[in-house]
C-alpha cells in the first residue's frame, strides 16, 4: 500500500485499504506487485500495458469507487478501451473480457468483433445485436429488454429512489456516474449534449465534474465506457441504434419513408425531407415516423408519383392526420398557403349541400354559395379568415336549412309565407332569430318571397363584464413584472389590458408586427399606423421573438414570417384553447379585461383614432363610444355598491332607461 501512495500521493491510506480488499490479491501477488512498482513507482498515474494483472484490478477498483481522475486507466491491449476490468494477462499486455474470447465476423455489419448472439444469418455482435421481445409482467406490453424472469421493462423496473445529482430532486435513479446518481431527465440531457472535457478538451459525455467543477468525460473520470461515437459522423453524444447517432438513424430514416418517390413527387418533397432531417430534436422526429398516422399517410403520397396538390388532399379522408400533412407541407414550403378555414368551409358547404332534399337544396343552395361562401371569400381577402367567423357561417347555413325544413313540414313555399308564419317560426326558435332573418332579407333581394316581410334584428345586451379601474392596473402590473408567469401568458394579458386586443388577433401576430427604432422605442402595428409600446412590453415582445419556445418538431418554412407565439405545427400560431386554458389558470380574465380596455379607451380617444391605432371597425369603435357615453356613469354608480368585485350584471335595464337614450 505504501508504494502506491507513493505513487499517488493524492489517495488516502483508508482509500487504498478498500481498493486492495476489493482486488483480492493473493500473497504472491501482492509481493509481485510491490517489487513491480518499486521499480515503476509512476505506473500508477501512467499505465504501463505489460504490468502485473494485480495492478490492473487495483487500480479498476480505485476509480469504481470515485476516484479514478487520481490514477491511471486500465487500458485493454485487444480494443483499446479504458477503464475496463482486465481479465487476462497476454503477451501484448492485459486483455478485457471481451478480448479473451475469439472475435468473428459479425454478419450484420461485417467487423471482426466479439459475437454474442447467432442469429439466422449468422452471429452478430453487441452493437447489431436486437434481443428479441418479451411480454413484460407489469404493464403487459412487448418489450425488447424485459427481464428474464421477472420480464419486466425498463419503465416497470423498480429502481432506487436517489437525491439525483444535477436537479437535486429524490426521483429513480438512471444511472450511477461519476459526478453520482442521475434521474431519467438529467441522464437523457447529459447523453444528448455532449460537452468539452475540462481535462482532455476534447468534446464528449460529461460524466463527472473536475475539482474546479468543469465538465470532465468518462475516460477522464475513470468510466471510458461512457465515452461512445457514432460510426458515421463521429459525434460524441448518445447513440440511439446500431452504433448510430439520432440524427444519422433520422436521415436513413427518412429516406427510406421517402424513397418510393419519384418523378416530380420525389422533387417536390425535397425541403420536406431537408427540414425532417434538419430537426432541432431528432428523436422528437423519429418517435413521430414510428407512430404517427400521418407518417404513414406521407409516405403513401410520395408512393403515389403525382405532383402533391390541396385539391389532392381535398379528396382525402377528412381526419387529423390528412390535415397534420397539408400543416406540414405548407410549413415546409412544399405547398402555397391558403386560407384553411375558408377551404373548411367551402368544403363542407358541398358535402352538406350535396345531403339535402332536392327542394331544400334548391334554395339553401345558392343562398350559402352565392352569399355567405362569397362574403367570406371577401373577408378572407382583406384579413386571415378565422376558425370562428367559418363556424359562425357554418351556423347560418345550417340556419337556413332548419327553416327551408320547418316549411316543408309546415306546408309552406317561400312565396306563401306570410308575416305571422315567420313571426311563428321565429317565437319557437328564439336562438335562430340572426340566421334567419339574414336569410328572408336574401330571399326577398332575390324576389322568392313577399317584400314585405320583416324580422327585426335581435338586440345584443350590452356587455356586463368589466374589472375595477384598480384591478386592472393590478393585473397589467402582473403581467409587466411578474417573471412567474410564462412569457406568452404575459405578452398577451397586456395586451388584451391595454388595447383591448382579442385573443384571436393576438396569436396571429408575426414576428415582422413588431419594429424597433434607432431611439430604442419598440412599435407593434395593429393595422395599419404602428402603436408605441410601453419599454416593459417592448422587452418582452423581443424575448419572444428571439427565444421563442416553438414545440414544432420541424422549423418553418424561412419565407413565411415566424408568429409570435408560434405552435406544435410548423407555420402556426398557439391554439386559442391553450391561451384561454392559460389565462385561466393564472388568475387572468380575458373578456372583462377587454371591455374596461375599450370603456377607457374610447373615453379618452375620439372613436375614430381608437379604430385607426386598435385595428377594429369605425362603426364598432363608435358602438363603444355611444355606450360609454350614455351609461358608464350608471355603470360606475353599481360599481360602488358591489364594493370593488368584478360585475357579472345580468340585469341590463338601466341601460336603456330614457335618461341614457338622451344621452346618446
């Protein structure tokens, strides 16, 4: 013991103790091993190949017990690695275990290495080895690496719960490294991100920590088996199959979805296959390759030969995964983009059409083609057409359909269809009342039905949900300055508290919105005329643009803008459900903060500027005005009473009493 504390003078005596306690070391060898490093006194920080086998297992057991960065590694004469636990003394020097038994050609890959299974084509090697799959006992699924004999898989394993190293949470142990135990999550990041040892610089797997606390490798640490390379690029991380980088197993992967493809198919899929290969998050990829449905649907497409088209998808079954292609097409730049939600609604307008009794469809026909599908190609063609306004048209349709159907069972043509009919009708369908007075206005433009005929337009209350002037500061100073809060929840609640910006117009806001000046001011367009920001919300907006979290598994398409809060799908927007869903959670109101923003807004603003600088329309901006003006007095007055609390009034009356209508 004393020679190898000469030798390394940065061991303890008790270190040493355990070390040779764990060796074995029979007398004889002991002496063998002291007279060896009498004479070689640096072969304990400097591995000498054709030194005794008990000095190989001594110093195998010092860095098994943490300590391998204070001597040297046992390296194999047959393969070269370190760290390994040399099992046999040849004239070469020490050999592994793996070396000591014969190596064969394996004939999956064809190098001469140790065979450990033979297969029906012949015997393959650790690394080309797949074992076969086993039922698990847990959780009943196949598992390639289920146990023998209690058959279960890696995630029905019971394994110790330990203080994990890097996130300090008690969670299962992954593995047991240098730098101490590691959780599933801190494992994979470790694999997955190789780093420059503080110790040999070279880039690898940080293993461990130096005593500085840099990053330091397997092989530095004593551990070199945790030091792998992928056959083909040669990059230093986790391997995922058969000695092969995720990103090298990503590009065979995806060239074999895509090789049946030719013609002008196989060139149009082109950026499809660079993006998919490109992949911030490889295995995020390759997992969506092996169980996405849509992977499958892409991959007939491209077996297909044709030129990939919309109206080629239009033909297909209307499900999720035909609409995650078009998504994923578009956002590639395979296909042009188009107004989805218009096409939805087109689409369906012909299905539902095509379903109709033949009289109904004679009427209900041109009524949702010539006018609701071409009013919306209108408004599509100013600004993006959204999911909402579709399902709203969608609703008149059906409207319309509904009453052509209560005229049949009535008896009834439009031409016969007299002003108590319609008030009938209109008494036992209260929530049809704007669908189908839309439609009798179409019907008598149109000369089918008595000029005569009159529906009076519902009246929509007034809005009664509104915040205290101080809880809404309240909350815009939360949404300014509490970091808590995710950074898109932020962006949005001041937006919707200081120009009263729906949630709808906030995810489609895109990256080029938003400018800078020389002076340092930031500027958000809504419309037309940019709207100076508060220096608070200009810092956050950059944030976002700059590190935007995309959950995209591909980047989009570089020609199209990248959205402010961008989505799952390359080329969208955050849905509306996980905003709401948000906002929630978080304590933050969308509606009744919307409406105090407009109420002050248009008490401060002329209507028209309101309109100009928030992107609404002048008539809505005057609505907000006129109703300010003749009833935010009385609104106030109930505000005291309810004491500060947010007003969900229901009763609407003192908003139309005669005072307030000579107010207006």
């Amino acid at each position: 013991m004393s020679r190898i504390r000469q030798g390394a003078p940065g061991l303890g005596e008790m270190e040493i103790r355990q070390a040779v306690a764990s060796a074995k070391l029979r007398p004889a060898e002991a002496t063998l091993l002291a007279a060896f490093l009498e004479q070689e006194p640096s072969a304990v920080t400097t591995w000498v190949p054709h030194g005794p086998a008990a000095l190989a297992r001594v110093l195998y057991e010092i860095a098994l017990a943490g300590h391998g960065d204070k001597v040297a590694a046992p390296i194999c004469a047959g393969c070269g690695r370190g760290g390994l636990k040399l099992s046999a003394q040849r004239p070469e020097g020490a050999v592994c275990y793996s070396c000591l038994r014969p190596h064969r050609a394996c004939s999956a890959c064809g190098e001469q290495a140790l065979t450990i299974a033979a297969t029906e084509s012949g015997p393959v090697c650790r690394r080309c080895y797949r074992p076969p799959a086993r039922v698990c006992g847990g959780c009943g699924r196949e598992a390639p690496k289920a146990l023998p004999g209690a058959r279960l898989c890696r995630a029905c394993q019971d394994r110790p719960a330990r203080v994990c190293a890097d996130c300090g949470r008690s969670r299962p142990s992954m593995a047991n490294w240098p730098v101490g135990p590691l959780c599933d999550t801190c494992y994979c990041r470790r694999r997955r991100n190789p780093v420059v040892c503080g110790i040999c610089g070279e880039v690898r797997i940080a293993a461990g920590r130096t005593s500085s606390g840099s990053a330091a490798c397997g092989p530095c640490t004593g551990r070199p088996e945790l030091h792998a390379t992928c056959a083909r690029c040669k990059f230093p991380g986790d391997l995922y199959t058969a000695g092969l980088c995720a990103r090298c197993v990503l590009g065979d992967r995806v060239d074999e979805l895509l090789a049946p493809a030719r013609g002008q198919a196989a060139r149009q899929l082109r950026p499809l296959a660079e993006a998919l290969g490109a992949a911030t998050h490889p295995r995020s990829v390759l997992a969506w390759l092996h169980r996405h449905s849509a992977a499958a649907l892409l991959a007939g497409l491209a077996a297909e030969g044709q030129a990939i088209t919309h109206e080629m998808l239009d033909r297909l079954p209307r499900m999720k995964s035909t609409r995650y292609v078009r998504e994923l097409l578009v956002g590639t730049g395979v296909l042009p983009a188009r107004q989805e939600n218009l096409a939805r609604l087109e689409a369906w307008t012909s299905t539902f059409i095509g379903a109709l009794p033949a009289g109904q469809a004679r009427l209900v026909g041109p009524y949702a083609r010539w006018h609701i599908v071409r009013d919306a190609r209108r408004r599509a063609a100013r600004r993006p057409y959204s999911s909402r306004a579709a399902d709203a048209d969608v609703r008149g349709i059906r409207i319309a359909a509904a009453f052509t159907a209560w005229l049949d069972q009535e008896g009834l043509g439009l031409a016969e269809l007299t002003q108590a009919d319609l008030d009938r009708y209109l008494s036992e369908h209260p929530t049809k009342h704007r669908g189908t007075r839309a439609f009798i206005r179409w019907a008598i433009i149109r000369r089918l039905t008595d000029k005569h005929l009159t529906a009076a337009a519902p009246r929509w209350p007034f809005p009664s949900d509104f915040l205290d002037t101080d809880e809404l500061d309240a909350q815009l100073s939360r949404c300014l300055n509490d970091t808590g809060l995710p950074r898109e929840v932020r962006i949005a609640g001041v937006l919707s508290r200081l120009y009263a910006l729906p949630l709808t117009r906030i995810v489609t806001l895109t990256a080029d919105h938003y400018t800078q000046e020389a002076d340092g001011h930031g500027y958000l367009t809504l419309e037309r005329n940019p709207v100076l920001l508060p220096p608070k919300l200009a810092r956050l907006i950059q944030e976002q643009i700059i590190a935007a979290a995309s959950t995209s598994m591909i980047s989009p398409h570089p020609a199209s803008p990248p959205f402010l809060m961008p989505g799952k799908v390359p080329g969208r927007h955050r849905s509306l459900n996980w905003f709401y869903t948000q906002m929630h959670e978080h304590g933050l109101p969308v509606r009744p903060a919307r409406n105090t923003a407009m109420i002050e807004a248009v008490t401060r603003l002329p209507s028209i500027v309101v309109a100009d600088l928030f992107g609404i329309h002048p008539g809505t901006a005057d609505s907000w005005a006129r109703y300010a003006n003749a009833s935010w007095a009385a609104h106030l007055a109930a505000r005291r009473e309810d004491d500060g609390r947010t007003v969900r009034s229901t009763d609407t009356a003192r908003l139309h009493e005669p005072n307030a209508a000579d107010g207006e």
